[in-house]
C-alpha cells in the first residue's frame, strides 16, 4: 500500500467533530473513532495484530489529533430565511478566483497554510523539534517501532505533498527561511 492508500484508510477511520457534522465552507473537521482507527491501521500495515508501536500509533492520533480535510464537492451558502444552497465549487472558484477567492484545494494554498501554521513556532515554540512538530505519521506507519516510543521528527517535517509525481517534503525551517514574512 503506498501513501495515499494509507492516508486514505486512516481517513475512512474519522467522524465529523461537530454534531451538525458539517465543518465551515473550505473544511471539514474530523476526529479519529479510536475503534475504526486501530481496524484501518491494521489494514495500511498489513499486520493483523497489532505492535505496541502501532497501538501507541493509535493512541496518540486518536487522542491528541484532528484531520481538516478541504471540501472539493459543493459549496454551502447560507441563505437568509432559507438553508443552505449548495453549489458546484468548482462554478463558484471559476466566478470568484479571478478576484483572489479561490475554492479549490491547491499546492500553493497547502503551502500558505502551512507556512502560517509554523510562522508561530518560532514565538510559542521552546525545546527539540518534538516539541512542536507532530511525528511522520506516514513513515511511523510504513516501519513501527517495536516498542511504544513516539519516533522522533528530527527534520521537522511540517509538509509532505505531492506535486507533478514528485514527491515534496518542507521542514518548518525550509518554511520560515521562505516565509517573506518572517523575515520583515
């Protein structure tokens, strides 16, 4: 199974946050279901049972972890005096991207938020890497520990996409050493 396939699977172990289970109109929030996460952790690792790595896997996305997944389907509206509409994004994107509102998912606006999420590092951020960057969940899942020890994030890998079939990794320094802001 490759990384999409267990990005997938971990997915299909979440539930809305909220009890509307509708997130705001570019994201849904979501939560692990601790159940459904250790069966499809099971399943991306190929291993039926389960280590005291991937259990401690388990744990600590279950409890300590929200995914925000982009909406790329339809657009909710609210209305007033009525529901929700709900358009096609891609019709809205087209009518307001060229005024600088773009709904749809893209690589730069996964940088963005990236770049904005570790620009506050460096202000609340004291001690190892560990300390503010979340673990490789994806390379914990690939090759668990034997024992329960949460594997270090040394290079501080704060984004990992995908871009034209190659594979991008930014750490939260390559971010801020990017970020024009950072910088002022």
């Amino acid at each position: 199974m490759d990384d999409y396939g267990r990005l997938h699977a971990l997915l299909g172990a979440t539930e809305p946050l909220g009890p509307a289970g509708e997130g705001g109109s570019h994201t849904d929030v979501l939560r692990f279901d601790a159940g459904r996460l250790r069966r499809a952790v099971a399943d991306a690792s190929g291993q039926a049972e389960l280590g005291p790595g991937l259990e401690r896997l388990v744990t600590e996305l279950a409890e300590g972890y929200l995914v925000k997944k982009g909406k790329i389907d339809l657009f909710s509206m609210p209305l007033v005096g009525r529901e929700s509409s709900h358009l096609r994004r891609p019709l809205v994107s087209h009518a307001f991207g060229p005024v600088g509102y773009n709904l749809m998912p893209t690589f730069e606006k996964t940088v963005q938020d990236a770049t904005e999420a570790v620009r506050l590092v460096p202000y609340f951020g004291f001690g190892p890497p560990s300390g503010f960057c979340a673990p490789d969940f994806l390379a914990w899942l690939r090759d668990p520990p034997r024992d329960d020890a949460v594997p270090a994030n040394d290079a501080a890998l704060f984004l990992r996409t995908a871009c034209g079939g190659d594979e991008l990794g930014r750490s939260a320094y390559e971010l801020l050493a990017d970020d024009e802001y950072f910088h002022a």
